[in-house]
C-alpha cells in the first residue's frame, strides 16, 4: 500500500511548494462539498462518507507543504479518500451496506422529494455495482478524464473505458426499463448494443 | 440493421465517454455522416445530463464544516503525547472484577500494534469531532446506542455509565465504537471501543487531554477525557460495562 508521501512523489519535485499553489483552506473549502458527494456514492453511507472525509482532509492537511503541482490536487485528495475507504475495507470485510439500509439510515440523502425527477436515475446508480458506478462518479460527478481514473484507480485505461461502457449500458437498460426518457426522442431511443 | 465497424467503435468510445467524442475528429465526423450514432450520441449526452444532476446530491455546509474543523482543531491543538507502561498493579482489581472483558495474563505481550501510534490515531480521532467534546446532554437515544454497541457486538453488562453519545466511526481501517459518557466532574469523556487493535496499553497526555488505552479481550479500550479529569473509577465502570459478545 502506498503512503501519502509516496503518492506526492507523482505530483512533486525538489523544488519547494509551488507559488500557485491553492490555499489549504480555500481549496478544502471549495472541494469538501464534491468530495463528500463521491464518497457518499463510494460508501454508500453517508456517516461513514463523512468518517472517511474527515481522515481524508487531515491527511491531506498534514502532507499539503510537500505537494507540488496545483494541478494534481484533487486527484491526490481523491486517492486518500479511495485509500482510506479502502482500508476501512480491508478491516471490516463483514462491512455491506445495502441500498435498503442505507436509505433507512439516512434517509435524507435518499428522499428527495424537491427533486423527484431524480430519483429514478439515483435509484438506479445505486443498484449498479460498485465496480461501474466509482469510475462512472469519477467521469461525470468529479471531471475526471478516463486517463486520471485509471491512475486514481490504479487500473489500465482500457479497463476503464470498458467499465464506463458497460456502466452506461447497465443504467441504460435499468431506465428503458422503468420508461424514463433519455434520448433525444422518447420514441426514438437508441439502445446502446 | 447492420452496424458497420466504425459504428460498433464509435458506439464503444461514445458510450465509455460521450464529453471524449468532440476531441476526437474521426468519430465526430462519423456521427455527423451517420444518423444512428448521431442518435446515439444525443441518447448518450441526455443520459449524462441525467447523470449529472443525479449524482449531484444534496451535502449539508454543516457536514463540510465539520469535516473541515478537525484540520482546524488539530492545527490549533498541541498534540504532544507521551506513553508510559502502565502500572499493572493499579489494573489488577479491573481484571479480576471485569475478567470476561479483559485478556486474562497481562503479561501476554502479543504485540501487534504499536501503543504511540494508537494513541495517536484515537487523539486524532477525538479532535475530528470536537462537538462531542462539548454535549452537555445525550444526542443520541437508547436504541440508537444499543444498536451502535450491537453492530460493535458489545453488550451493556449495566446502567452505571451515563451515554451521551454513540457511533460508529472508522478508526486505523477498523470500525471502532466511539461512545462518549459523562465524567466524575460532568464533564464529557471519550470511550474508543476498537476491537482489532492489540496491545498491551498506555497512558495518552497531551496538553488537553488525559487517559489511557487499555488491552481487552478483542481489541483495546481507550478512555480519554480533559486534562484534569479524574479517570480511575470511570475506566473501572467502562470495563464493567462494556462487555464483548460471545
């Protein structure tokens, strides 16, 4: 397992701290909020999302000084926050979170009431796998290029443009399933192979 | 209808991602001399619009602050911890009175986890959440702590301890119980249940806070209140009331 440091190692050189790199305070601030988003999605429970984000920004915080590029930033939080979830993982194999226990413990993430149009489509992003719905919140939740989300998830790309496919493909059917429109045409869908 | 191979690749590519499509000039070409994956394509970016807004939850500023305010608290706090072997004489009568808790021979030094870094992470942990340093009165209910014990599989052997508070958090990759009762002075005193941890026990002193870590049956205890909390006969009353499940 790799330690925050060696992760810097990608994303630093000998040099110091460059000079446009963010403020600890205002890039935690302005990124916190799409953070936590993902790690509700990767924890499927919004306490341990919460949990995992703390012990994320501390690391991150203690390590910040050393790390070098601006542009890196939110990809180095990104693979303590992986890590750390990871690792509570690899501790608590008995851990599994349902969708049903999820929704009953936190019901306010689930119930979306001012937003109802969404929730066919949340409904579905929960039930996808794990494998497919990470790289999928790394695309479109937080920006990621499918290059970045092979290195954040330590895979080649190639499997992740597969996953993505197969991610899509799944939510796809999911939705035709449950007549929820998502082409251009609601008569006109297009289904994807 | 018969896909040619430019448009299985193009519907490959466009469905792993649909953004990828305008950067790539042989497949926007392809779309726009095909109608079928241009019809795809519309079908794949109104998905993603869907996606987008779904995946957008809605997260509370309080929940960010609170996240946020462990850096701040731990860069205001000063953190020095020092360890010292415990005097085992002081845990004899604890053992004896809470021998279903504790592992029996003290002198069994199986260790596996350095006690400094325990004590570290339990320090670290407490200052994340510095609003339960602060409860005057229990935010969480009877059932809601019985069920935080029963998913830590640890049982209430009795009513002496008064629970302020208690959940599950994620501490050094395990799922530890963080349970905070109040103290001899009234004050709120922090109760880490972490049972994957061994070790043979410490004392915890930093400049704000005391307490000790102490082995147990499955696991380690931590007991960590103010600096002048008076700690002994509350860490005799959390080994009899916390008691680990068959």
């Amino acid at each position: 397992m790799h330690t925050d440091d060696e992760q810097l190692n990608n994303t630093s050189s000998d040099m110091g701290q460059a000079e446009n790199m963010p403020n600890f305070d205002q890039f935690s601030h302005s990124f916190a909020p799409d953070l936590n988003r993902f790690l509700i999605w990767l924890c499927k429970d919004p306490d341990l999302a919460a949990d995992v984000g703390q012990e994320t920004w501390l690391r991150a915080w203690k390590s910040w000084h050393k790390l070098r590029d601006a542009k890196a930033a939110k990809q180095w939080v990104l693979t303590i926050a992986r890590r750390e979830f990871y690792r509570f993982l690899d501790r608590r194999r008995d851990y599994h979170m349902t969708l049903e226990d999820a929704i009953i413990s936190n019901p306010q993430h689930f119930a979306t009431s001012d937003e109802s149009h969404n929730d066919d489509v949340r409904e579905a992003l929960w039930k996808l796998e794990d494998d497919y719905r990470e790289p999928l919140a790394l695309q479109v939740l937080m920006g990621h290029s499918t290059e970045e989300i092979a290195e954040i998830m330590g895979m080649k790309q190639g499997a992740v443009l597969t996953r993505l496919f197969r991610a899509r493909k799944k939510l796809q059917a999911e939705l035709i399933k449950d007549n929820e429109f998502i082409g251009p045409r609601s008569n006109n869908i297009t289904p994807i192979m | 209808m018969i896909e040619n191979i430019d448009c299985i690749a193009f519907k490959r590519d466009c469905g792993a991602d649909p953004q990828g499509i305008v950067a790539n000039t042989k497949l926007l070409n392809h779309q726009m001399a095909c109608a079928p994956c241009a019809d795809f394509y519309q079908s794949m970016l109104a998905l993603d619009l869907k996606l987008s807004a779904a995946f957008d939850l809605p997260i509370h500023e309080a929940t960010v602050e609170d996240q946020l305010s462990a850096t701040q608290v731990h860069k205001q706090a000063d953190n020095v911890i020092t360890f010292k072997k415990p005097n085992m004489q002081k845990f004899k009568p604890v053992f004896a009175a809470a021998a279903s808790v504790l592992v029996a021979a003290f002198g069994i030094f199986a260790l596996q986890y350095p006690v400094g870094a325990l004590a570290d992470e339990v320090v670290e942990h407490i200052h994340h959440e510095p609003h339960l340093l602060t409860l005057t009165q229990a935010n969480t209910s009877a059932d809601e702590i019985k069920m935080v014990l029963k998913q830590a599989n640890i049982k209430l052997a009795d009513d002496s301890l008064e629970i302020l508070s208690a959940k599950l958090c994620p501490l050094d990759g395990q799922l530890a119980a963080h349970i905070v009762v109040r103290g001899e002075s009234g004050q709120p005193v922090t109760v880490m249940i972490m049972p994957e941890n061994d070790t043979r026990g410490g004392k915890i002193k930093t400049n704000r806070f005391n307490g000790r870590i102490l082995p147990a049956e499955h696991g380690a205890l931590a007991v960590v209140g103010g600096k002048k909390e008076n700690l002994d006969h509350l860490e005799t009353a959390v080994l009899n009331a916390f008691q680990w499940q068959d």
